[in-house]
C-alpha cells in the first residue's frame, strides 16, 4: 500500500510541473540557426547529422550537444536524436518570464507526438521547480510527465526520482500586513 500511495504523490507533483509543455509557440515560425562543426544531409531521405559541438537556435529555444540527427518527414513533421555530456535543452515558456531548462545523456523529440524524451542523468527544470531521474519523459501536446528512477543507469546514485516544488508565492494583495 505505501507504493501506491508513493505513486500517487509523485502524479501529483508530476501534475503541478505540468505548464513545462507551454513553450513559446512564436518559436515555431522563426528561422533554425545551426552551428556544428559537419553537417552532412540527405535530401532525398530529410536526414541531417550535425557532429562536433552542436548548436541549434530557434527564437528561445536552444540546444546543446555533441551530434543530432533530424529527420524530416515528408508531411514536414520531425525527429531529433540528440545525444553529449550532457545535451542541454533551454526555451521560453509563453507568455511567461519562466523558463524551462533541461539536461540529459541523450534527448529524443518527435513533433508528431509532441514527446520529449530524456535519458541518462535527466534533469528538468521550470523556474525553481526541479525533478531529476533516470529517465523523464513529457509530453508537449497532452502536457503528462513521467519520470523513473534506476540506480544502475545512474551511477553514483541512489537511483529515484527527484523532485523539488516551490511554494508558489501570494499576490501581493493578498499578503497580510
């Protein structure tokens, strides 16, 4: 029963760090700037790997690693693989001066879905709010976390799931003289 019950608690507070997903939608239709040191692409399949030191800009988005693979669908939808030590994800949430901030092993997104998908040493960060595992996955359209914990994946660890929520503050009119 107490697993249950750990399980419940920890939906929960999956629940609150849901407005993650809210990221800056004028991102969408700004230019992607590429920095890499190769990029080779495939125009026929929509395959572009980009290796030595990574650097993909769009509006607030930002992304950090040591190779990406992307591909592009035929329906204009996409895939990133990303992987480094660690691959670093940054972006702007709309209408808000919050940002998101994310670090992993490895990070997988598929545009079709909206899942984002962060493995090894996965830390997820929305202004103070942090929640760290193994392996977080979360999901941009339906706005559902999931995060796992795994000592043996994470050495030097004790494998669970972290998870660190900030009180939120009182609007000033309702704070108390």
């Amino acid at each position: 029963m107490p697993r249950l019950n750990a399980k419940l608690l920890l939906t929960s507070a999956l629940t609150l760090l849901a407005p993650l997903a809210l990221a800056e939608k004028a991102d969408s239709g700004k230019p992607i700037n590429v920095d890499a040191g190769r990029v080779s692409q495939d125009q026929k399949t929509g395959r572009s790997v980009l290796e030595g030191g990574v650097r993909l800009v769009q509006g607030t988005l930002s992304l950090d690693a040591d190779q990406a693979v992307i591909t592009e669908q035929a329906d204009g939808e996409q895939t990133v693989q990303a992987s480094g030590r660690p691959v670093k994800f940054k972006q702007k949430m709309e209408g808000q001066e919050v940002w998101l901030d994310a670090r992993s092993d490895k990070l997988d997104y598929d545009s079709k879905t909206g899942d984002v998908k962060l493995t090894g040493n996965a830390w997820l960060k929305r202004g103070q709010d942090e929640l760290s595992g193994s392996h977080i996955v979360y999901n941009s359209v339906t706005e559902i976390f999931r995060a796992e914990g795994n000592a043996s994946a994470t050495p030097g660890t004790d494998g669970r799931v972290k998870l660190v929520i900030q009180p939120k503050k009182k609007p000033e009119s309702q704070a108390k003289p």
